[in-house]
C-alpha cells in the first residue's frame, strides 16, 4: 500500500496517524472520531447535498469500482 500513487501523494492518512488521532479522541472522552478534513466533508456530505444528487454520486462510484473489479 506505501508504493500506491495515494499514499505517495499524500491523500491517504498514515495508519499511525490514524491511530494517533483515535487515540487522542479516546482520551478526550469523544464517541465519535473522524480523522482528516476531508473524510469529514465525506461524512457531512449526505445530509448538505440533495438525495438525487446522492443517488447519482453513489451509483457512478459503484460503477466503477464494479468495473476497476472485472478488469483484474
């Protein structure tokens, strides 16, 4: 996973940052823990946008990963 294009860009947390950040929201008592501005924009992103607009979001991504699957 370190060699993907991802990682290397820096698009993707570290596990130990990960890590890091749960445990520091461990200890502050938090329920809920969302390392990354980004994966907190995926997360508010459902109830900011219409459900249509959703739907159409969802299923390309759907689409794509079926196709990325069927290729290997």
């Amino acid at each position: 996973m370190a060699d993907s294009k991802m990682v290397k860009n820096g698009k993707v947390m570290d596990a130990g940052a990960v890590a890091e950040k749960g445990y520091q929201g461990f200890l502050r008592g938090d329920t809920i823990i969302i390392p990354g501005r980004l994966n907190r924009i995926r997360v508010l992103m459902p109830r900011l946008l219409p459900r249509k607009l959703m739907t159409r979001m969802i299923r390309s991504m759907q689409d794509l990963e079926k196709e990325l699957l069927y290729r290997s």
